[in-house]
C-alpha cells in the first residue's frame, strides 16, 4: 500500500546517490540507514512499514522528511559532533607514571589497569592511554643475566669475530649438548588436531629415560652435526669431536665455539688437543650462552621434537632426533650475526661492574 501524502520526489541524480548508500557495505551504519528510510518514503510506504522494516520511531521518520525536504543530501548528514576528546593532563599523566613504576600496597608483585585505575580514581582507558603513550607494560617481564667474567669483552670480541669474519680455509663450530632429554611416552592416545579443537595429550606419561644430544653447528652453511649418548661425559665429548674431525679434513684450522663445561677442560680433552693442533677451542664467557649459535638451534629443535613428541624408549627418541638433524640439513641456513651499532661494541654496567 502507498501513501501519496508521505511520497517524495526524487530527481535522479539524488536517487542514484541514495541507492548506492543504501547499499554500501564501507558507509557508517547511519547514512545507510537514513538513505533506505528516504527511500522508501520516495516509494510509498507508509509510516508503520518504515517503522516495522527499519526498526525506527514515526517521529524519527518525520524528522529526516523534514530534513531532507528542507536541505536535500545535505540535510541527512549526521548533526551530533561526538564528545571533544579527552586528554589527561600532564599532572595526572606523571601521577599515573610515577605510581606504576611502584610497587601495589596489597603484595602483589604489579599493577593491572583496573587496579590502577582504581587506585589513582581514574578510568580504565585513560591509564590504558598514559600506559601506552609512556610505553610502560608493568604486564610483561623479561629476564637478563649479567656476565661476571672479568674477560667477558675479548672473549665475546673474539667470538664474534669469528662469525662476522671468519678464517679463510678454516671451519667454524658451535659445538654444545643438551642433555637429560626425557623420552617420555603418553599413557593415554593422543587426540589429533581436528576443525575447532587443538592437539590434545594426556596428563600422564611414562618416562623410559634419558639421552643426551652432542651438536655442531656449522656457522658457515648452517648445516648440524649431531651425535646421541647415553652419558654425558668427557669420553663422548671427545669421540664427537673426532666424529667431527672425520668430516672436516678439508680445513687448515677448525676453531670451536664452546661453554666453560668442566667435560670440555679434562685432562684428557687436553691431550685431545695436544694431538691435533688445528682444532682451537673458543670459551663463551660466563652465563653468556647467548654468545653460541647453537642454542637457537636447540631451541628449535626443542619446538619442533622434543616438546610435543612422544617416544616409545630411549632408542625411538634417538632414531627420531637423527631423523630431525637429517632432514634439516635439506634446508639448513646460516644464521645471520648482526652488531646493531658496531661503534657501540661492549660496554660496562656501571651499577653492578658486570658486562652486557
């Protein structure tokens, strides 16, 4: 049914404009409701029609008739400005701030925002706001260990320098072991990945041992050389390093990135090196295992293997790391060592004397 009395007259330019806010999908919500309501007015349909299809007031329709009557396309732009935006002032900015680098009087260890908030008489969003601006995340928590080797920066210098310039005709090593991996076996089946549900384990699992993984990362190409014991002691240590001596005679020298592990410093490692004059071992300062590429490739190992998986006996977790180390030398990278100020180099912390 139409209603002559509420019929508006559309030139087509103005028609055009309207069906295509009435149909856009980047329009704010309003302008495409407002275009439907003029719309459906130029078409006939009664007051109720619009009211029970649009969800809206008869008063409102009244209005933007009106509106549009009077001031055409113009006339249905939305008249509220919004609220001015609210900065907090620079007294309450260095409140905030000065009180978030304090600790909470109830015992715990750091703030969240609400409590903050509440605390300070504050809203939410407003120290969520000075949080941010000040880059303050009392949320995270990062751990450092600081170095108290006295040689800490030429023993860093000199290792570094391997990676960024190495020797010519000479190999560079990253050699360390990761040990005590448990081979552990889940008592219950493992539930597998499906639409909407994670990977799922059981809670128990039976522990068949321990092995332990000697590797070596070449600096140069990337590749690992790795070997499975089941003791972690000086002998293996050394019966690695002529495993890796085997595949490394093309080298005139062989310089081995390593911690201050006291298997790699007995008497008989000793005599190793004694016997063969090319290998030359490079100490990573203390509590600086960060300084040994190896460790990121631990890491990943420990993501994509050792983590998650589940291992049938000590030799199953053997077979499966050779598996892993085979495969990645498929695709093995160097990983890139980069000084992000090279000027900078090294510096003292001169609260604790301590290098970093």
């Amino acid at each position: 049914m139409t209603d002559n009395r509420n019929l508006l007259k559309l030139i087509p330019e103005q028609r055009e404009d309207l069906q295509r806010w009435a149909h856009s999908r980047t329009l704010p919500a309003g302008d495409v409701f407002r275009a439907r309501l003029i719309l459906a007015l130029a078409d006939g349909t009664t007051y109720r029609e619009i009211a029970r299809s649009l969800k809206t007031s008869l008063p409102t329709i009244a209005r933007w008739k009106m509106r549009f009557e009077r001031d055409g396309l113009a006339g249905l732009e939305g008249r509220h400005l919004g609220s001015k935006p609210r900065a907090a002032t620079p007294k309450v900015q260095a409140r905030v701030i000065r009180r978030v680098q304090q600790k909470p009087g109830d015992g715990s260890t750091h703030w969240s925002c609400r409590k903050l908030a509440s605390e300070l008489e504050l809203s939410k969003s407003t120290v969520q706001r000075i949080l941010a601006q000040a880059q303050l995340k009392p949320h995270r928590l990062e751990r450092y260990m600081a170095s108290n080797d006295p040689d800490f920066e030429t023993k860093a210098a000199d290792i570094i320098g391997l990676y960024l310039h190495p020797p010519q005709h000479a190999a560079v090593f990253c050699l360390d072991e990761k040990t005590a991996i448990q081979a552990l076996d889940r008592l219950d089946p493992v539930l597998p990945l499906s639409p909407g549900r994670a990977e799922r384990h059981g809670f128990e699992y039976y522990r068949h041992g321990t092995l332990s993984l000697y590797a070596a990362l070449d600096v140069k190409t990337g590749k690992v050389e790795g070997k499975t014991a089941r003791r972690h002691t000086s002998v293996e240590f050394i019966a690695f390093l002529t495993q890796l001596l085997s595949k490394t005679r093309w080298a005139k020298e062989i310089h081995i990135v390593l911690d201050n592990l006291s298997a790699h410093k007995t008497k008989a490692v000793e005599e190793f090196l004694a016997q063969h004059p090319k290998v030359r071992f490079h100490f990573t300062p203390t509590y600086s295992s960060w300084l040994n590429q190896v460790e990121l490739w631990f890491a990943k190992i420990q993501r994509d293997v050792i983590s998650r998986g589940v291992f049938t006996s000590v030799a199953d977790l053997a077979r499966k790391l050779r598996k892993y180390i085979e495969a990645y030398a498929k695709s093995a990278k160097p990983f890139r060592w980069t000084y992000t100020d090279p000027q900078k180099r090294i510096r003292i912390n001169e609260i604790t004397g301590t290098a970093y």
